[in-house]
C-alpha cells in the first residue's frame, strides 16, 4: 500500500509511504480522495514522514487535494517532511496554501 | 567543453514505472563523483521532472523512446541529457514560468522550476514535432569542501 489512511472524526489522515511520483501519485490520490468523500473531514493531514522520494507530482497531489478540501470547507495540513521534501515544498510556495507540521516524536 | 571524463546512455520507454528506474540510474552514474546526500537527491528529482515531462507531454498519446545521456566532466561536473522525439514545446519560455501547466488540477507546473532551482544550469531545447532536449547541469562540490 502506498498509503495508509487513519481517520478520526472531523479529521482524516493520510500516511504517504515509499516513493512520490507521477508513477504512483495516481493511487494515492485515489485512496485519500475515497476517504475525503466518504467521511467530508475538516481537516485533512498528509504525514511525509515515510516518504523516501518526492518530486513536484507531490506538489501537483497537495494542490489537487486543496482544491477538493476547498469544496467542502475544510483545510490540508502537510506533517512531518523530511529535509529533501522541505526543500521542493518551500520553492513551490505551497505553505501559502497549507501549513507545514513539524511533530517532534515522528521525526527519527 | 573538452570531451568527457565518463558517460553512460541509456534508452527507456516512456512508461511511468520508468520514471523511478531513470533517477536512480542516474544517481548511481553520478555517485563517483562522492556527492553529498542532498546533491544526489537534487539530481535524481531533477532527472524525475524532465523524465515525466517526456512522459505526460512529449508522448502523450503514445509510448516513445527517451535518451538519456550522462556525462562526466573536470572539475567535478555532471551534465545530464535527456531527449524525446515527441511533440515539442510551442512557447518554452511559457513552458518555463513556474505554475504554468496545459494539465490543470493534479499537475503543479513546477516541473522545470525544480529542474532550475535543483541544478546549477538548465538548457531546453525544442523543436514542435520533432521533440524536446533538457540539458542538466550541476557541479558535485560533496566532500571536497572539507578538503
């Protein structure tokens, strides 16, 4: 699975694994656009923590799932990037569109 | 510029799976050349976003041949070559502009905007319909700061 899915309520949280490209973006914005579907959350969060490769399809996947969060009111936040992912995240200037978390304890 | 030191080529179809194929095979040619983490990663997310142009725009409609092309020079520098023989870029200054995209919704527009920012020079090359050459440059400082 290149994504897991754990939701709450009001909240849905995606957990992006392995590599991000246009190759495997497809999937994984298949899975998370069910679950946002399915249970209309406020708050989506899409944990990068797990991701070992990330290029701008990335960007495409958080912009894509901004615009659907739009639509039903609700927001995207970005958790946990490591350095490499940080470093495409700040040129895209995506923080404009959703905030970028930082959680101690999942960092290694 | 004087002939390389080292230079591999490769030839792959222009299917998605071989977009993760490409990037590391060039990260591992670049690799002798001792480059820090964060330049080996620079340069496979550059050869990722040239790779996937070939792939979502150049051919499109169809699976085509993508030539890669490594090269190693003095003083530490690698150029990467990667060509398609797809449809071209109309306006490649337009193609350029960071956002711009003919895709909308899930593609950023990014694409040669991480390609600049990533590596030292980028070159692009484009004739419609006879297909695109993005030419990679970057030069591998890794551990020869420390020296």
């Amino acid at each position: 699975m290149p994504v897991v899915i754990e939701t709450s309520q009001d909240e849905v949280k995606a957990i992006i694994q392995g590599e991000l490209d246009h190759h495997n973006a497809g999937a994984i914005r298949k899975s998370i656009d069910e679950s946002v579907e399915r249970l209309r959350p406020k708050l989506l969060k899409i944990d990068f923590s797990q991701v070992s490769f990330m290029d701008s399809s990335g960007i495409g996947l958080i912009m894509g799932r901004y615009n659907t969060m739009q639509l039903i009111g609700g927001e995207v936040e970005v958790d946990n990037p490591p350095p490499a992912i940080e470093k495409i995240l700040k040129i895209s200037g995506i923080q404009k569109l959703a905030k970028i978390i930082k959680t101690e304890e999942e960092q290694k | 510029m004087s002939a390389p030191i080292n230079e591999m080529k490769m030839v792959v179809e222009s299917r998605s799976i071989n977009e993760g194929f490409s990037r590391v095979a060039v990260a591992a040619f670049a690799a002798q050349l001792d480059p820090t983490v964060e330049e080996l990663s620079d340069i496979k997310t550059a050869v990722s976003e040239a790779v996937t142009n070939c792939i979502v725009h150049a051919y499109e409609k169809q699976v085509g041949k993508i030539y890669i092309t490594a090269s190693i020079y003095d003083n530490q520098i690698i150029r990467i070559k990667i060509r398609d023989r797809g449809c071209g870029i109309e306006n490649v200054k337009q193609a350029r502009e960071p956002l711009y995209t003919t895709k909308g919704g899930e593609r950023s527009g990014l694409g040669f905007a991480v390609m600049e920012s990533f590596m030292d020079k980028i070159y692009v090359r484009s004739s419609v319909g006879n297909g695109t050459t993005v030419t990679l440059t970057k030069q591998i400082c890794g551990r020869c700061k420390d020296d």
